[in-house]
C-alpha cells in the first residue's frame, strides 16, 4: 500500500533526524522521533517539518549541503520547501487537508505554476484542486 503525504512527510522528518549532529542531546533526540512517531501520517506533521527545517539552520553550510542532497535523494525534497515563507499558505492548505474557497484555490494553483515543487508535494497539491473542483461542479448541479 502507498504511504500517504503526511506518512512520506514523516519519513522525511526521521531521515533529518538521523541526520542530527552525533553532540545533540540523545534525550531531546528520541522526544523528536517519537512526535514524528505519533504525528505519522497526520496533518500536523508539515508544521513539524517546518520547525524540524529551521532548527537545522545552525549547522554549518557544508553539512546543510550535505543534508539536502540526502534529503532529496531518499525523498525529493529539501528543507527549502519548508523554510520559503511564500510556501506558508501552501503548508497551511496542505495541513488542513483540503481546499476551503477560491482564495486557496489560487494559492495552490499559482504555487504549482510559479515553483516547481518537489513530486511529494505536486501530487497532493493536485489532488486538493482536483478535490476542491469536484466539490464546486457538484455544488453547481
């Protein structure tokens, strides 16, 4: 069976875990793997993402190099997508799961025509359109 957006998403998050420096405190480590446990497959594992993106933000640039190239390679997907403030309307769509007027609507579209985002996220951007058209050709009837 296919992994959902937010299991793939929680995947990600444990592979950036791993990948924590060998001096971070064990305790704190394992308190962060068991939220992205928990959060598995869940909406709320984007803002856990995002905020997993920014702590790593303190690492030196060429273990952040290193970090993204294994992040995209295992998932497609960098901490980019969580860091670029212009995907935070995006990332709350994702989180609450679904497209709730035109306004988003237009969020979602523009991201997926002005940015390229990674495949993870393009699918599920999609299916929230398509889920969203479906919901207003049904309304109109």
């Amino acid at each position: 069976m296919r992994k959902s957006l937010y299991e793939e998403i929680a995947d990600w998050c444990l592979t950036l875990l791993d990948m924590a420096s060998k001096d971070e405190d064990s305790k704190i480590l394992a308190m962060l793997r068991d939220n992205v446990v928990k959060n598995s497959g869940k909406k709320s594992i984007v803002e856990i993402a995002t905020e997993l993106s920014i702590a790593f933000e303190g690492e030196p640039k060429n273990r952040l190099k290193l970090i993204d190239e294994t992040l995209l390679k295992k998932h497609g997907m960098t901490r980019e997508y969580f860091l670029l403030k212009q995907n935070k309307k995006v990332r709350k769509i994702l989180q609450q799961g679904a497209i709730r007027n035109d306004k988003e609507y237009e969020i979602v579209r523009s991201s997926l025509l002005d940015m390229e985002p990674p495949p993870l996220l393009k699918e599920a951007l999609f299916e929230l359109i398509a889920q969203y058209e479906n919901a207003q050709g049904a309304a109109k009837i």
